[in-house]
C-alpha cells in the first residue's frame, strides 16, 4: 500500500488488476482516499471497459482498474506499475523509479499501520497480556489508517512556509513555492 501511495504521489501510471468489480473501484478509491488533502488530478478510471484499453498507452499518469480477464493485453506496458489484487502482488518494471518516503518516516508509518491493522502486536512481547484486546471495528480502523496517512502529511509537509517566498513586484502579490 506505501508503495502504491508512493507511485501515486510521485504521478506514476497504476494499473489495479482484479476479477471483482467491487474490489477494483474499492482499491482505486481507497488510495485516492489515502492522498487525502491532495487531490488527484489525472486521469481516473476505477473500471475501464474493455473497448478502451488503448487508453493503457497515454503518456499520462492515470489510476485505472481493469479486469483480470484483460491481463493478457496488459503485459506488453512498460512504465505501468500493476497491482494484482487477486494475487496480492505489485509488479514495477525495470524502468520505473519509485522513489519511497523519507526513512524515518517510512518505517514510523509501516509501524503505526502494522498497529492499526494488527493490534495484537502491540502486546505481544509482554509477559502478562492486559484483560481487554478488542479489534478496532471496520469504520474505526478506516477513520486510524486514515489519521495514520493524514499524520505523514503533516510531517512531511512541516514547515513548508518557508519555503514560500512572496514577490511584490507585481501590482498583487505573487506567492511562490521555491525550496531553498
């Protein structure tokens, strides 16, 4: 899942696989939900009909969901990244550079969604397990991995006004994002 938010964030091509509709517009939702205060602005597509799969070939980043019974068509991409949600696996080509999180960020968020997704690793390693260990339920663990990914955000992007540089030559102000 990081690495798919990474690909998106860094306006990769993400191809979802999948024999379930339902699963297909979940999983393509559910990683535009995880980019929460951004916005994706290119192409989305969370089920391509089939008479379309040329749109596989656009230089342009995308987000699409295709059937699994269109697998066959879409091993011939080449700067595609494909998430198998059947299988369970993410397939990057040899010529896609995904740059992941900074480091200590990238392990602090696997660990706060390793808590979230499984809670009994937080008392695993103690000698005497506490009398209450409830799983979250399904709406609450959505709103935690939620408040996991909105918590990256803010760390990665702290401090980012000073990166801002305001140039009054102009008769109205012009705000300009320049990192020093």
């Amino acid at each position: 899942v990081l690495f798919l938010f990474c690909a998106a964030l860094t306006e990769h091509k993400i191809l979802f696989l999948s024999s379930s509709y339902q699963r297909l517009t979940d999983a393509c939702r559910a990683l535009l939900a995880l980019m929460f205060p951004l916005k994706y602005s290119f192409t989305y597509v969370p089920i391509l009909p089939a008479q379309l799969l040329e749109v596989l070939s656009t230089p342009t980043p995308f987000i699409i969901g295709v059937h699994s019974i269109f697998q066959s068509e879409t091993q011939e991409l080449l700067d595609v990244v494909i998430a198998d949600l059947d299988g369970g696996t993410v397939n990057v080509p040899e010529c896609v550079h995904i740059s992941l999180l900074p480091e200590p960020l990238l392990q602090q968020t696997r660990e706060a969604l390793s808590m979230v997704l499984d809670p009994e690793l937080e008392v695993a390693d103690l000698a005497f397990l506490p009398s209450t260990i409830t799983a979250s339920s399904l709406k609450m663990q959505d709103k935690e991995i939620r408040a996991v990914f909105l918590r990256l955000f803010a760390q990665l992007l702290q401090g980012y006004r000073w990166c801002l540089h305001i140039i009054r030559i102009h008769p109205e102000p012009v705000i300009r994002f320049h990192k020093v």
